[in-house]
C-alpha cells in the first residue's frame, strides 16, 4: 500500500486522487477524513493532513466548515486532463525504450497496441474472473 | 506540597514494605522471644535482643527507599526534593507508629511483670527512666535513624559506587576504633558510662536526631545529583 | 511553530568517552519525533538529560522554556519510561499505575485499563516476575495512558511481540490523533516505526547527523542497479553513501532526489531504479558518517 522511498503524503494524495479517477468517489461526496485515512494506512494523523492539504490546494478537495472535506466539482475531469498530459512521460517514453532495445519500430508497434487494444483481457473485465 | 504528600502515597501504596513487614518481624520476634522466655526454667530476668529485629529491618527499607523506589519516583516525573521530603515523612509516619506499639506494648509488659515470666521484650529500665513518652521519643528516633543510616549509604553507593561507599565506612570504622583507644588511652572509661548514664534515653534521643538531621541533609546533598 | 524542547550545545561527558558531542535541536510542540540511532549512540543519555535524569556536562536545556532540573511545574508534565525501568521491589502492575495516576495530571484510567486488557496484562503479578513483554507493557502502558505533554519512549517495546508492538503503534496513534502531544519514540526498529514519525532526529556517536521531516528524507536517496560501468557513470559527481558489486553488476545508494531527466537517463542507460527505505538510508548515512568522517556527513544532511 505504502511504498517506500516516496513521501507518504504525495501517496496518500495519489490514493484519493485514484479514487476521484475511477469513480468510486464521487464529486460532491465527502472524502474520507484526515484521522481515517490515518487510521487505515496506520499512519501519522499530520501526514494525512498533509495529502489532503496538497489536494486542497489543488482544488481536488474543498472544505466545509464543521462537517469535512468534499471532493470539488469536476475535478475528476481535471485530474484526468493532468494525467493524460503526463501519459506520454510516464508510460510512452518507457515503452518506447524497451521497444527500441528489442528492435521494434513505430509501425510494429502500432500493430501490437491495436491487436492487444481489441481483444479481451482478464485484468479489466471481471468476465475472466471464475468464482 | 501536594506532591511531596503524594510521594508518601507512593510509598504506602504497597502496604508490604512500610507497614506489614515491620509487623510481621515484630510480631516473630516477639513470639519468639517469649516462647525462648517460657522454655528458660529461671525466674531471674531475661532480656532478649528481639525487639532490635524490626529495626534493622528499617535499615533494609531505608536502603530499598533509594535503590528501588527512588528509579521509579524519576519515572513518575517527581523532583528529588519531593521525594526526599516525602519518603523522610514515610519513615517518620512508620518509626512513630512501631515507637507507639513499643509504648503501649512496654506498658503491658510492666503491668504483666514481664507476662508473668519476668521476661522482658519491650521494656527496658534504663530506656524507660523517663517515662512512657521519653521511651517512646527514643524508640521513634532509633527506627529513624536506622532508616536514615541505610538511606544515607544507600545515596552514597549511588551516587559514588560500592569503592567509596567502603571507603567510608572504614574510615567511620577507624574512627570510631580509634575513639576508643583514645577513651582508653586517658582512662576515661568511666567519665564515658556516666556521661551516657547521665543523658539519659531522652538525651541519648535528642544527640540521635541531631544525628539524623545531620545524614538527612548529607543524603539530600547526594540525592540532588544521583541518577536513577 | 512553537518549540518544546530546546537544546544549546549539550554535551555529556564520562571520564571514559563522550557520550553526547555539542548537539543542538529543537522539538516542535504536538509532532512525533523518531529518535534514531544504533545502540550506545547516545539516544537515552539525551532524553535522560532532558527530563532532568540525568545532568549535562555543558550546554543548556529548556523545557517549555525552563530548565527542568527540580522544577515540579515543568516535570509533571513529562513522562519518560525507561527501557529497563526499576519498580520498587514486590510491587505489581496494580502499585505502579496507581502510582501514575498520582503523579500524572492527564493520566486516564479507562485508557490505562483498556490498554491492561488488550496487552493481556497480569495485573496481581510481582512485577519482578514478569516477562520480558509484560515488564515492557507495562511501561508503554504508563506513557500512553499518562497522556503527558511531553512523552519520551525509549525503546519500551523490547520485548514484545509484534502482535504487541502493533497494539502499541495502532493505539499511539490513535489517541495522538483524539490527544495532540509530543512524543519521542527512540528506537532501532526504524522501518516498523517510519509511518509513525513526522519528524526524524537521528544520532550517531553522540552528534546529530540527520533533523528532518520524515516525508522530505523519504525521497532522498534511490537505489541504482545495474552494469557497474553505466552506474558509475551516472553516479559520478553525486553522492554515494554505499556501494555492492557481484561480478559486473553493482548497487549503489545515492542521495539527492531524481528528476525526471534522471529517470530518463537511467532508462536509456538499461540502469534499474529502487525505492530506499527510511531504515536503509539511516542505516547507509551512518556508516558512511563513521568512515568518511563528521565534516561529510553533517554538510550532506542537515
């Protein structure tokens, strides 16, 4: 859950952030509070605080006084515009390295995304998935 | 103030060490004595050193009130002084109550002529002179002391090691040796036994708190840079 | 930011070796801190110090502003438990909590007796009879439930078993998150404490070599994996604190965060990358303290 080598915040931040992505934590809801997500990651209430801080910043999250923290309207449309601008970085360049260490060009490579892209796969449908 | 008072709360939480021990040797060796008393077939007096065992008993608890308790005091954040105050006032409370069933067991034992035995545990006539509240002044301040002396070589041992606490007493102990040489020396024996005859147990008492004033402040001395 | 603890040039003489060298720091009010350091590097002199334990050879000690040596205001509100504490002799577990909740102005008995049961803790026991686990459960047991201002924890959980050490970490936490206060927390179990911690403190032989948020040390340092030759290259000019080679493959730390052109590089060059635990990089940090001497060390880190 926690990696090490990465500061715990910026994680707990991504975890929410995750969250709001994948809907399971809709706009307008509350998100979890500073002392849960202490509680279930077992960590320090402060550096909690910090995660959800740095989203707050980022206008991810917005407070209401007395009650909690709520996740801001369209966020999720801007934490996927700020993921689709670093896709190219975080995923594109390392591909196209190893695909350049085994010998494969943008044309071969083309060919294998769109094969992979239409055919069915076990991890993102729940189809494959016998009881 | 309300610490040092709870610093004597402290120490009778375990009503064993203060209270029920003391008792419970006092009691033995009262038994004791007296069944040794019935066993001897003489009608002469008998005297016995039994009541002495509670008192050395204080000396251990005076040891046991710095090596033990004073680690744990640090521990419940109390400064020294409290607990010096504290644990000084401990002892007093406990020396004042075995001095009171010294008294009253002294005047049982008079009444009893020595529980009809002629056996005698509690009641010295010498101690006695002055009456049953100069025995019970110099019972009190003898458990004091006795408590006060463990204390005060128990706070040098801590501060300064087992090496200068031997030190010490050997020095004390040459001291005192070489007293009595000198006491020898100018033939003065004499002038010594009346001198103490004089004082009398309440004057022998009063000479015992200024002893234990004098190693009271000796250990606060010590105590004030003594680490758990 | 307020400060709890201040420390000016503490030093901690024995007639055999310095125990504390000319250390300075700050504790800020309502943050736990990690007290690091290998064994004999001089984490309970220091806190045996600041409590007024035990006394410094030079230098100064403030406690909420005030020298704590016999000073009943500051010290009631400290709580410091020992590794090995003593208690007096034939006294239960019973005896000293009732001794606690003499002393200690915020102690709360129904946090003291939920903690007895869940440490399954023998309460009519001679604590002089008690298992190594038990002694130290009832020592963290008294720094929990004391609730004091200031509560120092130097390693009380030797002893128990990791069942036990995550009631001890699970229940810190918790009444840290509903009861703000200070708590050192000295240890050797770095990576099992790393969550813990806001800030780390860590001492080596006597000086500090480290004073930092957790979170800022956690990206310090990565882990470069790789040909030897390709990772010399890319570890040259930077700091290295350790080094491993097996035949051509070494793996090297190396301090200083990695950019994104970094990462670029260590991809072109077939170079892997890993994370670096909190305990790794103290672990790596001390060591290289001890051999590349003090100067290097204190320059790098703080």
């Amino acid at each position: 859950m926690i990696e090490e080598g990465r500061p715990i915040f910026l994680q707990i931040a991504e975890g929410v952030e995750a969250a709001i992505v994948d809907g399971s934590l809709a706009e307008e809801a509350q998100a979890p509070s500073t002392n849960e997500l202490a509680a279930f990651h077992r960590i320090n209430p402060a550096t909690a605080a910090k995660g959800v801080a740095l989203l707050v910043d980022q206008g991810v999250l917005y407070k209401k006084r007395g009650i909690g923290m709520f996740v801001a309207s369209g966020a999720r449309e801007r934490l996927l515009e700020a993921r689709r601008a670093a896709f190219a970085e975080r995923y594109i360049g390392p591909l196209l390295v190893e695909a350049h260490a085994l010998g494969l060009g943008p044309d071969e490579l083309s060919a294998i995304i769109r094969e992979r892209a239409t055919a069915p796969t076990t991890s993102t449908t729940s189809e494959g998935i016998t009881p | 103030m309300s610490r040092t008072l709870n610093v004597v709360r402290m120490q009778l939480i375990n009503k064993q060490t203060y209270i029920w021990i003391p008792l419970i040797i006092l009691a033995g060796a009262f038994a004791l004595s007296l069944a040794v008393y019935a066993i001897i077939p003489s009608d002469g007096v008998k005297i016995g050193g039994g009541s002495q065992a509670p008192l050395w008993y204080f000396g251990v608890v005076g040891v046991q009130a710095l090596t033990l308790t004073f680690p744990f005091s640090q521990a419940m954040s109390v400064t020294r002084r409290a607990f010096f105050l504290g644990t000084l006032l401990t002892a007093a409370i406990t020396s004042a109550i075995l001095a009171a069933i010294f008294v009253v067991g002294g005047l049982v034992e008079k009444a009893t002529n020595g529980w009809g035995m002629n056996g005698w545990f509690f009641w010295l006539d010498w101690i006695w002179a002055s009456g049953a509240l100069g025995a019970g002044l110099f019972y009190f301040v003898l458990a004091l002391m006795f408590f006060i002396v463990g204390f005060w070589a128990a706070t040098i041992y801590k501060r300064f090691g087992s090496l200068w606490l031997t030190v010490i007493l050997v020095g004390l102990g040459v001291l005192f040796v070489g007293a009595l040489f000198v006491i020898g020396r100018l033939d003065a024996w004499a002038a010594v036994f009346t001198w103490f005859a004089t004082q009398g147990a309440v004057g022998l008492a009063l000479w015992g708190l200024a002893l234990i004033v004098v190693l009271a402040a000796a250990s606060f001395g010590t105590l004030r840079r003594a680490t758990p | 930011m307020s400060h709890v603890i201040e420390v000016s040039h503490l030093t901690k003489r024995y007639r055999e070796a310095v125990a504390v060298d000319d250390v300075d720091f700050a504790i800020q009010k309502d943050k736990i801190y990690g007290l690091l350091g290998r064994n004999g590097a001089g984490k309970t002199t220091v806190m045996s110090i600041l409590t007024a334990q035990n006394f410094a050879t030079r230098g100064t000690v403030r406690v909420f502003g005030e020298d704590p040596y016999e000073n009943a205001q500051v010290l009631s509100r400290m709580c410091f438990v020992r590794e090995s504490q003593k208690y007096p002799d034939d006294a239960l577990p019973l005896h000293a909590f009732r001794t606690a909740r003499l002393f200690f102005p915020n102690w709360n008995q129904d946090f003291a007796d939920r903690l007895i049961a869940e440490f399954q803790l023998p309460m009519k026991t001679r604590i002089k009879k008690l298992s190594r686990g038990q002694l130290s459960a009832v020592g963290v047991i008294i720094g929990l439930a004391s609730r004091a201002e200031i509560t120092f924890f130097d390693e009380p959980y030797l002893g128990l078993d990791a069942v036990a050490r995550q009631i001890f970490y699970d229940r810190l936490l918790e009444d840290y998150a509903e009861h703000p206060r200070t708590v050192i927390l000295s240890s050797h179990l770095i990576d099992e404490i790393s969550h813990l911690i806001e800030r780390v403190l860590v001492i080596d032989q006597g000086r500090i070599i480290m004073d930092e948020d957790t979170d800022t040390v956690r990206g310090l340092a990565a882990n470069i994996v790789g040909d030897s030759a390709a990772v010399d290259a890319f570890t040259d000019g930077r700091d290295v604190i350790h080094r491993e080679s097996l035949g051509r493959v070494a793996s090297v730390t190396v301090l200083g965060a990695l950019t994104d052109a970094d990462r670029e590089q260590l991809r072109a060059a077939g170079l892997d990358v890993g994370p670096v635990s909190l305990q790794q990089l103290i672990v790596r940090t001390t060591q290289h303290a001890g051999t590349a001497g003090e100067a290097h060390a204190e320059g790098v880190l703080r």
